[in-house]
C-alpha cells in the first residue's frame, strides 16, 4: 500500500534504479566492469560520440546517434568474443566451417542489443535523451552480403549455432556492393548501386596480422581501356579478413562472421605511371579489388560468370587456409583433421573447396590420395538447394586449365576413380556413366560442380523436408550408395529454447545461462557433427 501511495515521479526513480541495478549486472555478466551504456559524460554512448565523432551529444545526428549506440553495444560484447574464442583455443573442441556466397544478415544492431538483453535499458536511454530510436536504426543500412533465401538460411544457422553454443565460424566474401537498390520512377524498376559500406561499419573488425596470399595461374592487364587475364602468368591476391560477431541469445557465446575482402599484394607499375598510362599502373589493384566489389555480378556476359568463378576459389581458398591454420595451433596429426573440423558447403558455390582441400593435402602434407581423399570426404558435407538440371551450377572446363590447372588435374583423377565405380555397379550402363560423370561432355566441355560437391562430401542435406525426401532419388546422389541424406533444421526461435551456455565459461567447470540451463563444452560433440550436415 505505501508503494501504491507514493507520488509517481518517486515510483518512477526507484524503477528506474532497478532498471540500473539491472542493467549493472548484465554488464558484469559480460565483462565490462561498472561502466554504463549511457546517461552519463563517461557512459559508452556519450563517450563514442565525443571521441570517435568529435561531436557534443546534444547535437549529434541520426548517423553519429546509429554509430556510437552500435560501437557501445559492440562494446559491451566485447569481453564475451574475446572469451568465446580463447574457450575455443583452450578446450579444442570440433568446430563447424560454414562457407556460403551468401549471408542476408539484415540489420546488426536491433538483432544485437536483443540477443544482449539489452533492449528494455537502450529503448529507456533512448526515452530519457529524447532520441528517436526508431529513426535511429533506420540509419543502419541492410548489409549487402546476401539476397535471398540462401542467404538467409546461412544467417539463421549462423544465428541458431551461437546460441545453440555450437563452436563455428561463418566465412564468406566482404562485398562492397549489394545487389541493387530499386526505385519507381514512371511505374518501371530503376537499379542504383547498393554501396552499403560507403560510411564506415561500426561492426566489423579488420584483421590485416591474418591475410592469407591466394595465389592463381594468370594475371590481369589494361588493353584498350579493358581488364583482361592474361593465363601462364602467375599472381597472387591478398585475401583481408573482416570479423563481425554472432551474438548467441544471452549474450554468454558469441561466433564470428568472417568476410574476405581482395587487395593486391603492394601492386603499383611506377614505369607505367611514369608514362601517363595512370589506369594501367593500377591495373592490378582494380583486377584485385573488383573481385569483391559486387555481390551478384551480371552473368548475362562471359566477364560476369568468370568473375563470379574466380570469387568462388577466392573465397574457398581464403576460408580453408584460415580454418586449416586454427586446426594447425591445437593438432599436430592431420589425422585426426574430421575430428576437429566440420566444413559444410552452402549450395555449390563453395564446391572448390573439394579439389583445394585435396590438393593441401596432397601436395601441402605430402599425404597419400587414399588417405587424403577419406580425409577430405569426412571432413566435407554439402548443402544442396536445387535438383533441376539446368539451374546446378557448371564451370567451362578451360577456365580451370586456365586460372587452376592442378585443381583440373585432381578433378580429373577424382573422376576417374568416380566412373571405375559406376562402371563397376552398373555394368554395361554408359548412359548413366555419362550423366554421373564429374565432366559434362559437348560443344564446350564444363564440370559440374553438384555432381563433385556430392563425390567429395560425406553427407548431403536439403533445404526443405520435402526436398531431402527427393534426394536419395536424384541420380546425382546416386554416386555413393548409403551415404548419409540429413533433413534441415526446422527454425525455432532458439531465442525461447536456449541450450547451455558453455562457450565462454569458466575453465573446467558447469556453465549455466540465465535460465539454468547446464552443459560442458566437451558435452557438445554430437550436436556439432549434426550441426556438419547443416543442423539437420
């Protein structure tokens, strides 16, 4: 009753104190030490504004509001990442590799403060500075890394595997182009380029200490004001790896997104430039910085599809030199490599990843092709989103001969190992021979990259469970019988069902989250090889 009596600005004080005693515990949860998120000169958000943006609170834009609310919130799970990924390092458990063209992530910032808790404490800051919050994360752009349902597939499982406490990294490309913005003028679409990264994103965290050289069997060149490659002439990209953090629900694990943006290794023709051919002296920053510049490029035009080729080995090559590089700090016997590492496949588009990996272990480790290729297979599992013939991804056969002559010759001898096996369970069957085959014969001859995702992987996976009930019939399936066929995760609002916080805890002890959910990270083995055939 005396509560009831009091005047409401007094019943409104002692809200807000628990609202900051709360909030003061969720931030010792994760690390900050007592700091707060905002209201005062040394808070987080204050402190972004006039530091980073050189601006006084009360007269800083939408914009800098956006970026100094998103760089406190990245602050806050700071400590946690940090954490999450030493865990990792300390236990050593098997990891998942998600490789995908594509990832329809949206925007961070709401999804973030929510996945921290922090949503009630930001929304009541917002109230208390009259800051319009929904203006606010308006100013945040859609990241321009996907388009449509694959993308948004891979964000759900990146989403679902950190609050699922699944130790996974997401790898994918940093395009600095989405794929169009639209508008209406005159009732028809008009396409305006997506240049998502034009104000710098307060989210991602450059890593130039962790680049790796990709290295290629041609070059480019300036002829008659046009890029083209030049084969037989070695160069190298640099692949810069660009972090973005995964926020599990409760905030307790968080993963990583890494995204590989393409540069040239130092690349400037002074003798060129010195003779006024100022394009020509940077022809191989462009040829390198193009690669990632557009998600997406036209494939109506011969360039258009070899430059979606060469972002696809780009990626494969960047991603499996970075995961094989974390395997290495912790494992000395590659054998042990499908214990310790789960790369699953997200559509064809990363399907290189099979002769790139063959091709480490061959020529890299020096290991026999039997051992390498049961290697490679265990390790491997693909994702297949399409059993129409005509919409599964092939690549000219020259085009390898071309930019990755060995990864042809390992494509090769994979085939002919592939059809001896054919030709041995369906005798006299040339037809099927024909159509199972790894090289599609014709005018121009082209590798089909499901038929190989498919010979490389142990596992394969739908994206529906009417579409993984189709694929044991599928005649490309039919390469290796008995192979194991998963059904995708049904999405669930993990944020309603979290399972054990166990990434980020103590060492050697139970970890709990916030509902009192228990698990040891050494607990988590089968949820991760479910998780290699996509969560299924």
């Amino acid at each position: 009753m005396t509560e009831v009596n009091e005047p409401a600005a007094k019943r409104s004080k002692k809200s807000d104190a628990r609202q900051d005693l709360l909030l003061s515990d969720l931030l010792q949860q994760y690390g900050c030490g007592p700091i707060q998120f905002s209201g005062t000169n040394d808070a987080l958000y204050e402190r972004h504004l006039l530091f980073d943006d050189i601006v006084a609170p009360a007269a800083a834009g939408a914009r800098e509001q956006f970026e100094a609310a998103a760089r406190s919130a990245r602050d806050v799970l700071s400590q946690r990442w940090v954490r999450t990924e030493s865990t990792y390092d300390r236990e050593n458990p098997k990891r998942v590799y998600y490789l995908s063209m594509e990832f329809l992530i949206g925007r961070s910032l709401t999804n973030n403060v929510t996945n921290l808790l922090l949503d009630p404490f930001v929304k009541r800051g917002a109230e208390q500075k009259n800051v319009d919050w929904l203006g606010l994360i308006k100013e945040e752009p859609d990241a321009g890394l996907g388009n449509g349902g694959l993308g948004r597939l891979a964000a759900c499982f990146l989403d679902s595997m950190a609050t699922m406490q699944l130790p996974a990294v997401g790898y994918g490309l940093r395009y600095e182009y989405g794929i169009f913005k639209q508008t209406i003028q005159d009732g028809w679409q008009h396409e305006q380029p997506d240049n998502w990264l034009r104000r710098q994103d307060p989210w991602e965290v450059v890593r130039p200490n962790e680049t790796v050289e990709v290295k290629l069997n041609c070059s480019f060149e300036m002829h008659d004001g046009q890029l083209r490659p030049v084969p037989g002439r070695r160069s190298a990209l640099i692949g810069i790896p660009f972090d973005r953090p995964v926020v599990g629900y409760g905030g307790k694990t968080i993963n990583t997104l890494r995204l590989w943006a393409a540069a040239a290794p130092d690349y400037f023709d002074f003798q060129e430039f010195s003779r006024g051919d100022f394009v020509a002296a940077v022809a191989g920053t462009l040829a390198a910085e193009s690669l990632t510049r557009v998600l997406y490029p036209d494939d109506g035009t011969e360039r258009g599809q070899a430059l979606r080729f060469e972002q696809e080995y780009f990626l494969v090559a960047c991603s499996l030199a970075d995961l094989l590089r974390r395997f290495r700090r912790n494992n000395a016997d590659w054998i042990t490599l499908p214990e310790k590492v789960a790369i699953q496949l997200n559509d064809t588009h990363p399907t290189m990843a099979v002769p790139e990996l063959m091709r480490i272990l061959l020529d890299d480790v020096h290991l026999g092709w039997d051992q390498a290729w049961d290697l490679a297979q265990r390790t491997l599992a693909y994702t297949n989103h399409t059993l129409l013939p005509e919409a599964l991804e092939k690549w000219p056969l020259a085009w390898f001969e071309g930019m990755l002559p060995r990864h042809l010759e390992i494509i090769y001898e994979i085939n002919r190992r592939l059809l001896g096996a054919v030709r041995t369970r369906f005798p006299g069957d040339e037809g099927r021979v024909q159509r199972m085959s790894l090289v599609e014969e014709g005018s121009e001859r082209k590798v089909r990259m499901a038929n190989m995702a498919i010979a490389g992987s142990h596992s394969t996976n739908g994206v529906a469970a009417i579409h993984s009930a189709l694929l044991p019939a599928a005649e490309i399936h039919g390469q290796r019988p008995g192979r194991d066929v998963s059904r995708t995760l049904q999405q669930q609002d993990q944020r309603r069902h979290p399972a054990p916080l166990v990434a980020a805890g103590e060492p050697g002890a139970l970890r709990s989250d916030h509902r009192g959910h228990w698990g040891r990270l050494g607990d988590r083995s089968r949820q991760i090889e479910r998780a290699q055939t996509a969560c299924r």
